[in-house]
C-alpha cells in the first residue's frame, strides 16, 4: 500500500515538474495558466496595499478577496462576474445587517439570513458568483460589522478590489483565445490522416472485422475534437469582447470557420466509410464482403485522401500552404475512385447483386468523402484546384 502511495506521488511530482516545465519553455495552456495565476495573486496584493497599508481601511479583507477571482479567463467574464460579485455582496450584506437589526442577536440574525442568502446565491443569474452572499452575511454577523459605517466600508473595499481585478486582467496580457482553435483543428487534421493511414495498411495485409470496428469506433471518438472546436470558438468569440488587447497588441486572427464545417464533413463521412466496412467484414457481416481485387482499390484511396488531410492541416498554420501537393494527392484519390468505380460496373454486369451492393455502397461514401475534400481546396490561400476527371 504504501509503494503504491510513493509510486503515485511520484508520478504526480513528474507531471507538475513536466508543466512548470512545459510553462517556462514554450507557449501554451500551462504558459497561459501559470500567467493567470500571477496576475491573480498581483491584483489580491496591489488591492491589499491600497486598501490595507495604505488607506488602512477597516474592512480591508473584501478588496483582495474581490480582485484575486475576477481575474477571469476572459475580460467579458471578469466584467459580468463582476458585476454579480458586486451585487450579491451588496444583498448579502444588507440581508445580515437588516436581519441584525431585526432580532438583536447574532444566532437568531444567521437562522433568518442565511437561508435568504443560500436561496440567492442558488439563483442561475449570479452563476458561480452566487455563493458570495451567504459568505458574506456570515462573515457580517461573525464580525458584528452591520453598522451603516460598516456597511459602506464593506461596499466600497469590494467595488476597488473589483476594479482593479478587472483592471489588472484587462490591461496586463488579456487573454485571448486562439490557440485552443487551432489547436482543434490540428488534431481533427492529424487523427483523420492517421486513420486513414491505419486503414490502408490493415486492408493491404487483410483486415478481420474488428480492425474494422476499431475504425469505426476512432472515426466515431473525433467528435471529441469537433466538439473541443465548438467550445474553443465560444471561448475565442467571448475573449474578444470588451478586450483592449486586440488593439493594444497585434494578435494573429482565428482560423476562418468554414474550416469548422469542412471537417464536420470529412469526419461525418470518415464514420459513414468506416461503418461501410465494418458491414462488410466477419461472420456476422450485413453485406458480402468484397473480392480481393475491389478491395485492392481502397489502400491507395485511403493514402492519398490522408495527404490530403495532412495539407490541410499544415495550411491551418502556414503562410503559403503547398497547394500543388494537395492538388497531386486529391488526383491520385480520384484516380483510385474511379478504379473502384469500374469494379462495381463489372460485378453490376456479372448479376453478382450482393457483391455490387457492397462494392456500390464503398463507392457512395468514399465518393463523399472526396466530394467534401475537394470543395475544401479553396480554404487554403494558394491552392491549386483539383477537380475529378
């Protein structure tokens, strides 16, 4: 038990050695938190000196307590947060100081506050604001600070944290979100080209049904990534808003979002060509399993539609993406279609009917799966076109 224990803690001290490394050495989101962090902890201790050390005030404690969590992961949340920081403070300090005044006794001002408090702090307006105000009418009546005095001290201490929370986050290094978009976006192009690659090799040595469904099971899982793309561009559209960065600072815009839609489809369709073969494959299969020479076809298609899944991935971030050898590898996938094509006619002539169906409905989806990688290959500035003959 106790190796077991070491060996975990061992392996936790690596993983936060590895991200303090990772935050010292290169960009991202250990970077982008180890930053966060900093200027949290900054805007606590300048509120401190101002409303502690130097104005001495006696309510000082609301005005770090304030700034340290609004300095949020973006400037819109830190003004809404905020802005409910602020109101719930104001509730729950006015709930405790009325409750206070109404039965003279701090036990019976807590039984009538803070089930008021509780309730509000629940309300889905104030969000994850809310559980300032029975915090706050707790710390009111533990102190006895429920004197108009008090009450305005509480205040005034709790809107300078909040300004200088969301003035600390706003003007040193706002963030923005747009790593978190291309990040997405690269896996989407990485994890496909690696399936399809996968692919090609298992049907060249002669696939069995669950390499099939482990495909399928793969093409299925890049919904994780698409979704991934969904929040990263919430997270980017909310970072822009009220975020003097973007012209403070010159930022590298967001890839475009027909990018998003273009791989919506080739993942859509990525399951609809693997769950073909997972039909077609096995004892158990719903459809005849194709000949040896139709599936012959499929390797070269899958490999060329993978280089093409590669170059768009690398035009994301280039500056001068390699439109001609994108252009070479939508022609060999073409080429290979229309190979596989001609099989499908000749078992349709041979009245081989299962066959045909089976050969047709490979046909169908890879046929879709290239229509929407070649209406992407104007997404990449400088591509060259490549049309099917």
């Amino acid at each position: 038990m106790a190796v077991a224990w070491w060996r975990r803690a061992g392996w936790e001290l690596s993983a936060v050695a590895a991200s303090v490394r990772r935050a010292l050495t290169t960009s991202g989101p250990e970077r982008d938190l180890a930053v966060q962090s900093l200027k949290a902890a900054g805007a606590a201790i300048l509120a401190w000196a101002l409303v502690g050390w130097w104005w001495q005030a006696p309510m000082a404690l609301m005005a770090p307590w304030t700034a340290v969590v609004l300095v949020q992961s973006t400037v819109y949340r830190s003004l809404r947060a905020g802005v409910q920081q602020l109101v719930v403070i104001g509730v729950g300090t006015v709930l405790a100081a009325g409750a206070a005044a109404l039965t003279g006794n701090t036990m019976a001002a807590m039984a009538l506050a803070l089930p008021l408090t509780v309730l509000l702090g629940n309300y889905p307006r104030f969000g994850d604001q809310g559980i300032y105000a029975p915090t706050t009418a707790v710390f009111v009546l533990a102190y006895s600070s429920f004197s108009g005095t008090a009450v305005f001290h509480r205040l005034f201490e709790a809107l300078v944290g909040a300004v200088i929370g969301i003035g600390v986050n706003a003007l040193i290094l706002p963030p923005v979100h747009l790593r978190d978009v291309r990040d997405s976006l690269d896996r989407l192009g990485r994890d496909s080209a690696a399936l399809l690659r996968d692919m090609a090799q298992d049907v060249e040595n002669g696939y069995a049904r669950a390499s099939a469904e482990q495909w399928y099971e793969r093409a299925w899982r890049l919904a994780g990534p698409l979704q991934g793309l969904h929040d990263a561009r919430m997270w980017t559209d909310e970072s822009h808003r009220f975020n003097p960065g973007r012209r403070l600072r010159r930022a590298p815009e967001a890839p475009p979002r027909d990018w998003d839609s273009h791989w919506y489809q080739v993942t859509d369709h990525l399951e609809s060509v693997t769950g073909m073969l997972v039909d077609t494959a096995g004892d158990w299969r719903r459809l005849a399993a194709p000949p040896e020479h139709v599936l012959g076809c499929l390797p070269e298609l899958f490999r060329a539609t993978a280089d093409v899944c590669e170059a768009d991935r690398a035009a994301i971030t280039s500056s001068r993406p390699d439109g001609d050898a994108r252009g070479r590898a939508m022609e060999r996938a073409w080429e290979s279609h229309r190979r596989l094509k001609a099989q499908m006619l000749d078992h349709h002539h041979d009245q081989d009917h299962e066959i045909a169906t089976a050969v047709g409905g490979l046909v169908a989806q890879t046929q879709q799966l290239l229509y929407v990688l070649d209406a992407g290959r104007d997404l990449g500035a400088g591509r060259d076109a490549a049309h099917p003959a």
